[in-house]
C-alpha cells in the first residue's frame, strides 16, 4: 500500500496541496492543529479527501511518505522535530507545485514590496494578454491552479518560509525586492539566517535565467556570491548602469535588446520605494515578453494594494493613511520617507526583534506625535521617547485613533504604519487595517 501524503495546515495553501494530490492519484491525509474554515472543509469532503482538526495524530502522520508545512508553522514545533527524527521529509507546497508544471516562474521575495510587486507584475502580465495566473502567498494556491491545468505562466510571492522548504523548485525570473531584517524570531535573531532563506529562491537557476535585484542593497552586497546564481543579473538603481534606472524625469529600462522609456511622473503609484517596484515590474515583463506599450499601460494603470500606504480619506483636512502591511521598520521607513505632512504616526505591536535606529532621523524630521498602539509598548516608547513631541500609549485601535483625532491640527496626516507585526491586538494586518479604514470612515 503507497504511503501518503501528510498535509499539516488546512488554509489555502494546504488545501491546495491536497487537491492536486488528490488530482494527482497521490493518496493524501490532511491535519489541522485548529478548526478548519467550512469552505475549505467543504472542499476536502467534496473530493472525499480525509482530513482531521482541532489537533494532530502524530502516529499516523509519522507513517507519512513526506509532509507538506504549512508556512506558519515553525521548524521548532514539536511535531515538525518528530517528523524530520524519524527520516521523513518536509516540504513546502510549492516544493509540491513544482514537481507538476511546466510554466516560467516568476518568484518575488524580499522584506519590503513583495505584495506590490507581486500583483503590479500580475496586472502588466494580464493586460498585455498574457496566461499569468497570481499565486504563492496571493492569489490562488498555485496547487490549486496544477489541479485544473498548467498556465503558461506563475506570479508567486514567495515568503521566506516557503523558500525554506523549497528543495528542486526552479525560479526561471526571480526578484528579490529588499533584504532588511524580519521575522528574526524565526531565525535564532540571526540576520544572515534570514538572508540566505531569501537567497534560496536562486539555487536551482540556470544560465538562461534571470535575477534582479537592488543594486545598493546592503544585505545583497554582503551576501550575494559569485556563484549564487549562473542567471543574468539585472539590477535596478535611481543611477546609472543598472538594467533599470532613472534618467531626468525618465524610467529607462533594458532587457536584452528592448529598451523601455517612459516618464516616472506616469507611474500609477508614487514614492521611491514604488519606482524601485516598478523598475523590478518592468524587467520581469520584459523577460516574460510582454511588449513595451502594454508595460507602460500596466505601470501607469495599477490601483495599489490595500494595508500598503491605503489613502483612507480626509477628515476635517487631517488624512489618514492605512499602512498596516507595513510590519517591520524598513517598511515604515519608506512609508515615513514619503511623507510630506507632519505625521500622527501610530506604531507597535508584536516586537520581531526591530532595531528603531534607523527610524530616528525620519521621526525627528517628520512626526508631529507618536501613538504606540500594543500590549506592551515600553521599547517602542524609549526608543522615541526623546526625539517626538508627544508620545502617548493605547491598548485598542480606538484609543489610537480617539488620541491622533485630539492631536492632530488640519493639514497633518495620521499614519498607520506598525513597525511591527499584529497578533498582540488583532487577527493580522488585515484585521489591524480594516478596523482603521471602518473607523476613520465613522469620524464626525
């Protein structure tokens, strides 16, 4: 009798596995530590795949042939040090994806931009007629997609976690947008642990392959080797030589032969920190093929990412700003950067382990007031304590909110961008951000 497949987690990724599995004539058993959500439920017995929840039975799932992980359950588990002791591999699912398709992946990581990147390369591809589909940590499960058919092509965003158990997956364009440290409580507070997970989306590269990347990038520089990657590296940079840079007023970008121009001022979403997207966005179209007109639409047509520098409207001339994707400092960093009201900055949450340093000059410069917004907020307020006016400390996104409206004078901009990550308050980032949007939406 085959051994199966053992799938821990039952979210989307999970599910996905199993379905292609299951499509796959792979037998397959699916355990959740929680409760499964009823779509996802009603999917696993439509296809009369078994599954169980609200805790694992660790016998059976050691009978497994190989695991697939869920992203959000950490190598430490007790489960997951069971289940390598007794010689069983452990697999990411897109490890699983990858074993079943024959389509160009394009991979984006980084600590910063991935999301933006991800679905604005999505909407040039798409637009230029392209059969793009949007997966990885967006998007549909790209094992749910190989269940029905194999596109011509895969947008993924890959998160570290993924990478981490990624083994002979190849990245045919692969963008890692930023390295700046993140989730360092995943990684023993080891910022080249981390550095070497995102540098994992390189290693089954060929010589026909592409990488592209920041050219000042400090991690990069320090990390990158010779011998990373046999692909061609194309940089992106505000200077020139790089594949992709700014000339005056222009984007100029080339891949091969092509070249791409047009002005940064036509960009659909503004700041530094989105021109250097954009610069990624271009060059892996460009390697996907998509002509140059249909790229300048796709760059000068995208709508932006909700959490991602949201612009929630205008309250009594004070503007307010969801940032809540924003859950490390180098993202808040760009966020405060592009700024140009002075800023009720609200901040905090779940601590990864952040270093504030390289916020203080932007704080001083740019925030008018700090509200830290968290369970504990004692490091957040000594970190800027001394360089912000007014620092006050809340518990719940209406006392965050009720403290910026007594602060805040016409013409200022309160700006949700945590710096950290959500789960001493909220659900996720998500649920941080939405619960903003809706109550800036009621301020009288």
């Amino acid at each position: 009798m085959q051994k199966e497949l053992v799938i821990l987690g039952a979210g989307e990724s999970g599910v996905g596995a199993a379905l292609l599995a299951k499509a796959k004539g792979v037998p397959v058993f699916v355990s959740d530590q929680g409760l499964i959500a009823p779509r996802f439920k009603a999917e696993l017995e439509a296809c009369q795949i078994p599954f169980e929840e609200g805790g694992h039975t660790q016998s059976r799932v050691l009978q497994a042939q190989e695991v697939v992980k869920s992203p959000g359950i950490p190598d430490s588990a007790p489960l997951i040090q069971a289940i390598e002791a007794a010689g069983i591999a452990v697999i990411s699912d897109i490890e699983l994806a990858g074993r079943y398709t024959q389509a160009h992946i394009i991979g984006i990581t980084g600590s910063n931009g991935k999301t933006t990147t991800t679905l604005w390369l999505h909407h040039v591809l798409k637009g230029a007629g392209l059969d793009a589909v949007l997966s990885g940590n967006v998007g549909v499960s790209p094992c749910r997609e190989l269940a029905q058919r194999d596109p011509a092509l895969f947008v993924m965003e890959l998160s570290s976690f993924q990478l981490d158990r990624m083994y002979h997956f190849k990245v045919d364009t692969a963008i890692i947008t930023n390295i700046t440290p993140d989730h360092l409580d995943r990684y023993n507070y080891q910022f080249e642990h981390y550095v070497q997970s995102k540098l994992r989306i390189l290693q089954n590269q060929g010589a026909e392959d592409a990488f592209i990347w920041w050219q000042e990038d400090p991690a990069l520089n320090k990390f990158l080797k010779s011998d990373s990657t046999p692909g061609r590296r194309l940089t992106f940079s505000m200077n020139a030589p790089a594949a992709a840079y700014v000339d005056g007023d222009q984007l100029v970008v080339t891949s091969g032969s092509t070249t791409l121009k047009m002005p940064v001022q036509d960009l659909a979403l503004q700041g530094r920190h989105n021109l250097y997207n954009a610069m990624s966005v271009a060059l892996a179209a460009l390697e996907a093929g998509a002509p140059v007109d249909a790229i300048i639409e796709g760059l000068s047509t995208f709508k932006g990412v909700a959490h991602r520098l949201e612009n929630c409207g205008e309250m009594n001339g004070v503007l307010y700003i969801n940032d809540s994707k924003a859950t490390n400092v180098n993202s808040t960093w760009y966020a405060l950067e592009s700024m140009n009201r002075p800023v009720i900055w609200i901040a905090g949450g779940t601590d990864k382990g952040n270093q504030y340093d390289e916020l203080h000059e932007l704080a001083a410069q740019k925030v008018k007031a700090l509200i830290c917004m968290g369970v504990d907020n004692a490091k957040l307020m000594k970190a800027f304590g001394g360089l912000v006016p007014v620092v006050e400390s809340t518990a719940s996104m209406q006392a965050a909110l009720s403290a910026a409206r007594r602060i805040a004078s016409p013409g200022d901009v309160v700006l949700l961008s945590p710096a950290c990550a959500s789960f001493d308050l909220f659900k996720n980032y998500e649920h941080r951000g939405d619960l903003f949007r809706q109550m800036v939406s009621v301020i009288d």
